[in-house]
C-alpha cells in the first residue's frame, strides 16, 4: 500500500516516517477502532496509508478526516510495532494537516471550539464545579435520555464525576524528615478540578518520601489535549508557560500525576523543535510520572497494611507512551495486605482518550463498556487508574452495568491511605 511521491509532499506530514511501515499487521489487534470495526482504514496500517496518499497530492477529504478522526491516539500500536514506526508522531502530524485543511460542519466546529475553549484552562473548569455539584442528581438521571437526544451531551452528563470538596494546595509542601528531592507538582486542568484529592494525595505521598513539593498556581495547562488534537500552535504556548513556570520554581523533577500530562510534557522538546531557544529550555527540565519518581527514590516512609484486592488500569498514555508499566504495579504490591489482579486486554484503550469520548461517544462507550466488564470480572475491591479521563471513563462504565459498585482511585490515594495509616474503607468510599 505505498503511495508513490508524485505530488508535492504535505507539510507537517513526514514520508520518511511514512516510508517505515512495512504493513506487516502486528499493530491491527492491539487498535481499538480495528478490534471494534474490522476497517482496514480504520487500523494504524491504513490510516498510514492514508497518509500517503496525502503526502502524494491527494486532498484531504471528509471521508479521510473521518477515519483519521477516529483514532484514539492511544499509542498501542507503537508498543506493538516490531518495526518502530512511530505512529504517534503520524497521527499528531496528521491532525494538525487536518486542522488546517479540512472544514466541518458547523455543529462540530462549534463544539470542539467549546471543548477546547473550556477544558484546557483550570479556572474556567473549577467555575463548573458548583452548578455540576447542584445538578448531580438531576445529570445522573437526565444522562440516558441526552445520550440518545445529544449523545455528546449525554457523555458529559454521564462521565462527570461526583464533585468532592476543593483542596486549596501551598505553594511548598515541606519533606518530611531528611530532604532527599526538591520537585514540582504539575496539577493538571482536569485533575485539579475534578479530583483535587488526587493532588493532595501526590503532594502528601511526595513530602512523606523525603521530597519538597513546589506546587505554582500560575502553571496552567500542559497542552496534552490540544496537541493530540493537531492544534499544535496552541499547544506550544501552553508548553512554553510551563517550561517557563518550572524553571523558576528551581525543581530537580517536575512530577506528573495524569498520563496525557505526563506524555505531552516528555515530547516538549519535539513539540519546541521550530524554536532552538526553547527547545534547550525544555530539555533543561526533567517531567516524571509520580509512580517513576517514587520508584527511583525508593520508599522510605513507613507502609502500613490495606486489607484490598485492587485491579491496576494501564492508562495508555503511561503503559504506551511512557512505558511505565512495572512501577506502579510494584508500588501497590508493597503495600502490606494489597493483591494485585489484572485486567483483561489492557493494551485495548477505555475509549476516553483525552477528548475523544466526547467527540466520539457511541465508539467511546463501547470502548468503556468492554473495559468496565473485564474490571468486574476481576472481582476485585477497587479499580486503581494514573489518569482523570480513564477514571471518569470507566466509573461511567461500571455505573451502567449496574453491579456491585467498584471505586476507582489513584496510585497517590493507595500509597497515601498505607503511608498516613488510614482504613481500606477510606479507599473504598473514595468519590
């Protein structure tokens, strides 16, 4: 399926990346829009091919938008590559040739506007939390009745998560103890307005670690969400304020806590390439999943037993992206009294996908239907996740099945629960 080069090539899109791909399949099982649709065009393979077509002088049309539209970007097909092309860089080369050339309809125009005019900016988020508190009875209900109306906004009513208390962090959280690390806590837009605990908890675990926690409230957004999007030059303003925020807080490491965060902010070099000036920058910081970080000091606080059966979620943006597979699995296993279960299919993704789910909410809820079952099947107490979307996705999930409930937590909240010595109860009742 080569495309031969007569055209002029496309900007943004590099055929000698294109040129890798030998069409040998091994990525076809692990895509979920394949597992899903059994579409070649709708596989990393043809969506490659698609893109060489492009690069050869076809235009950009709906039908290619579409299939290009329908990737999650979830990277399992790099994992599964023996080839190493680096599809994740197509797709988001790809997109970002989307954006600038093809047109949409006017309702989906005015909706990725909202979207993205909305979930990148943490102020803006924190303003919806005191009408989704009030309405939270009233979504729940109204939920399966929009998914048919509006199934856009039926996947907003149904993923928003119950909005718990807000957590107002220090600027620095003291170690704990001798000081081993200064670090950053990058909080995140989502995670900080929905599930604020969870960088509460990170901050805590850090500091009880031996390490200083700089948390800056003027950070912002990492840009995650518009970079996968193709919306490449605002996502370079969002990277260069966090770049220029962490530099000066003078951190050894800059901690994630959500695997979309921790993925955008390792390929800021990438993502800076066009400005050497701040390409140096970016490469003068060091940005690490919480669970690497941890797992490179070492523990050193005391852990206390949690009497728990957990089921750990590879989020595909930490397992694929970040290859940071092992850390939190023994993380959570050295908690005394935890039994580590494991989810079927983990390379298939739970269909949330940064925006995905709202952009694409009957594949995204068969996605998170199918994850939700193979968590039940675990049996086990609580569902452990690295990443906001993942957990929205997959309690919306295991709601709709209707079995016994199954909390989802983050890795922080496990370690900070043994750590602080707190009942498993404390785990289970987590919202």
């Amino acid at each position: 399926m080569t495309a031969e080069r007569t055209g002029p090539a496309a900007p943004g899109i590099d055929p000698e990346l294109i040129d890798t791909c030998v069409h040998c399949g091994f990525c076809l099982p692990t895509c979920p829009t394949y597992v899903l649709w059994g579409e070649e065009m709708d596989s990393p393979r043809g969506r490659i091919h698609l893109m060489g077509q492009h690069v050869a002088g076809t235009p950009v049309t709906p039908e290619m938008a579409g299939h290009l539209d329908a990737c999650l970007g979830c990277m399992a097909c790099v994992t599964a590559c023996p080839s190493g092309v680096r599809y994740d860089r197509l797709i988001e080369q790809a997109r970002a040739v989307v954006e600038e050339e093809h047109r949409r309809p006017l309702a989906e125009r005015a909706f990725r506007e909202l979207v993205f005019h909305l979930f990148p900016y943490p102020r803006r988020l924190r303003a919806l939390r005191a009408p989704l508190r009030l309405t939270e009875g009233l979504r729940r209900r109204l939920a399966p009745v929009l998914a048919l109306l509006a199934p856009r906004l039926g996947t907003m009513a149904a993923i928003a998560p119950p909005i718990t208390p807000r957590v107002r962090l220090p600027r620095l959280v003291r170690a704990r103890g001798p000081r081993r690390a200064r670090v950053g806590l990058l909080t995140g837009c989502v995670q900080d307005a929905f599930f604020p605990g969870v960088n509460a908890a990170t901050a805590r675990v850090l500091a009880l670690e031996g390490c200083d926690v700089v948390i800056p409230p003027e950070q912002g957004c990492c840009g995650a969400l518009s970079v996968h999007s193709g919306r490449r030059e605002e996502a370079v303003r969002f990277a260069r304020r966090i770049v220029e925020t962490f530099e000066r807080a003078g951190v050894d490491t800059v901690v994630v806590n959500a695997a979309g965060c921790g993925s955008a902010t390792k390929e800021y070099a990438e993502l800076l390439a066009g400005d050497p000036a701040w390409q140096v920058r970016a490469k003068g910081l060091r940005f690490a999943d919480l669970a690497e970080s941890l797992a490179e000091l070492g523990p050193a606080a005391e852990r206390h037993p949690l009497p728990l059966t957990i089921a750990y979620h590879d989020a595909c943006h930490l397992a694929h992206a970040q290859n940071v597979r092992s850390q939190p699995r023994a993380l959570l296993s050295g908690v005394p009294g935890v039994r580590l279960v494991e989810v079927a299919e983990p390379a298939i993704c739970c269909g949330s996908a940064g925006t995905y789910n709202l952009f694409r909410p009957d594949a995204a809820r068969e996605l998170g239907d199918r994850k939700a079952g193979h968590v039940a099947a675990t049996g086990a107490d609580l569902l452990v996740s690295a990443n906001p979307g993942c957990t929205m996705q997959i309690a919306a999930g295991l709601r709709r099945r209707g079995d016994r409930p199954i909390p989802v937590a983050h890795t922080a909240q496990v370690l900070d629960a043994s750590l602080r010595g707190l009942p498993a109860s404390t785990l289970l009742a987590v919202r």
